[in-house]
C-alpha cells in the first residue's frame, strides 16, 4: 500500500516533534578530529572531514520522516551530500550489493544498495536549515526518504559497501532488514514487536 497525497504511509500518524531515541547513549564528538570515512567494495577509500562534507552538500529538498513506532514528522527541510557522488567518487563495486552505516557510538545499520542509489539517498547535515543538533545526530547521518527512521543512523562515521546481508544493531533485536515505510517493514516477525525503543528525551 503506498501513501496517498497529503497522509501519512500506513501505520504512521503525523506529529508535531521529534522523539528523540539514543539507545547506546548520546556521544561526545570531537569536530576537529572527526572523520567519515568509505570503505569495502570500493575502487578507493575515501575520507572526509566535516568542512570537506559541508563543501560537497549540494543536495537540499523536503521529505517526511518516519518512525518506526508509527509516529511521523512532515515536511523536514534536509540538505546533505549526494549519496551518488560518494558512490561515484569512491569507486563501488558492481559485488556491492548493501551498505553498513557505522555510527560513533557503535551502532550499525544495514541498506540495500536500491535504496541508495536511487537519486535520494543523502548524508545529511542539515535539517531545517540549520546544522544536525547534537540529539539529532550531529554532524552527519544517512537519510532515506523511503526507509524508517533506525536507518537513518545518527552520528555517522564510516560507510562500507558489503556483498551480502549482516545484521545491524535494531535488526538484531527483530527488526526488518530493509525498513521500507510504504511496505510497513517493521519487523522480522511479530514477536519482536516487544523490543521497545525508549526515547531518551
């Protein structure tokens, strides 16, 4: 089932603010030494400082975003870098068939390629026209307009391009291992519907 204009994808109810979830804890990060670096099936590694990234941000549109836990936030300002131009620059390999998100505080999320290759998919650093706050992920996560908002990995540090399927950190504890919104991919399978996000503010 697909969204209809001006609702919400099934199962989600539009609100007024975040909910803001930090599982393993909100991280200290050190801007002057923080890198996102590329890696795996890649022609060449990649690395970049955060005046690096805010230099290559040149992708800036309006998308809903979703929570698994069915609540929804319209129309978010977002502006990042091109997801194709890290794919391009790097070098990925035809055998990539996923990416894994790695996060400053360990956490991990897993993407089909499709889904990040389909002009869309962005490392974000801004929302609503202002940097990514700290609780919000600062200074860089994937977006996926597409896909539930635990693979929008919040403090992103590394991408690498695998060939096959792993595991990430809410995929693990049952979650679905793509997420899509419009699909309602939520869950591996019912039982695991009893792990709970708790948000942390």
């Amino acid at each position: 089932m697909l969204k209809k204009e001006g609702l919400p994808p099934p199962g989600q109810r539009y609100g007024r603010k975040f909910i803001i979830y930090a599982d393993l804890g909100i991280p200290d990060v050190d801007i002057e030494r923080y890198r996102l670096r590329v890696n795996g099936l890649v022609e060449r590694e990649l690395e970049f400082t955060y005046d690096e990234l805010k230099q290559k941000a040149t992708m800036e549109y309006v998308r809903d975003f979703h929570c698994v836990t069915r609540w929804s936030i319209k129309d978010v300002r977002w502006k990042g870098v091109p997801m194709l131009d890290i794919i391009r620059e790097a070098g990925v390999k035809g055998e990539a068939k996923w990416v894994m998100f790695h996060c400053i505080d360990g956490y991990t999320a897993p993407v089909p390629m499709e889904y990040v290759t389909d002009g869309q998919a962005m490392v974000a650093l801004y929302m609503n026209g202002e940097p990514l706050s700290l609780e919000q992920g600062f200074p860089a996560r994937p977006f996926m307009p597409n896909l539930y908002g635990w693979k929008s990995a919040k403090w992103l540090n590394g991408i690498e391009f695998i060939a096959d399927y792993e595991d990430g950190y809410w995929e693990e504890r049952g979650y679905h291992e793509v997420g899509d919104v419009n699909r309602e991919e939520r869950f591996k399978d019912f039982s695991a519907s009893r792990q709970k996000k708790r948000p942390v503010l």
